[in-house]
C-alpha cells in the first residue's frame, strides 16, 4: 500500500504537467480560425461521400444496361462506402500523426 502513495504524487504532477502542456497549445493555437476545423470535418464528409455516391450511379447505370439477379446498386454502394470509410480513416490517422509529430517537434 506504501508503494501505491508513493506513486500518487509522481501520478499527479505527470498529469497536471500535460494538463498545463495541453493549456499552452490551447492558447498558441487561439489565433487559428475555427473554419480550419470545419474544413477538416468537410474534408472527412466528402472523402466518404464521393466514393458512396460514385460508386450509387455506377451501379444504378450498370443495372439499366445489364439487368439480373443481383443488385449492382447494392453492390457498389456498399463498396463506394467502404472505400470512403478508409480514405476518411487515412485522413484522420494522417492528421493525427501530423498532430503528434507537432508536439515532438516542440518539446525537443
């Protein structure tokens, strides 16, 4: 039980360390306009959204043209989104490499 509050202190300064880290980066960015994040949000909706709806007309042209068993609609849409699922994945994963590379760079 003694090792647990000896840690406790160490814990809380660790935190309170990131908070104030946090607080700082908070304040520097303030200057950012708040469109860059709306952006950022849009980017993410059009990178699922255009693979869904190309991959729609595709498969609603496929079904006039070449009519069967199977729904290419269907088909397609689902794949269009899939594919905009992991470039929106790609974008925010990016970012939030970009995002941790960042606060490296500032720390060193």
């Amino acid at each position: 039980m003694e090792t647990e509050n000896k840690n406790r202190p160490d814990d809380f300064e660790e935190e309170v360390g990131k908070k104030e880290q946090r607080r700082i980066k908070a304040q520097r960015r303030k200057g950012e306009s708040p469109w860059l994040g709306f952006s950022m949000f849009g980017l993410i909706g059009w990178s699922v959204t255009v693979p869904t709806l190309l991959g729609t007309m595709l498969g609603l042209w496929l079904d006039k043209r070449y009519p069967g068993n199977r729904s290419w609609t269907l088909m397609l849409l689902v794949t269009g989104l899939i594919l905009g699922c992991l470039n929106a994945w790609y974008w925010v994963k990016k970012e939030n490499r970009d995002m941790h590379e960042e606060d490296e760079n500032k720390n060193q």
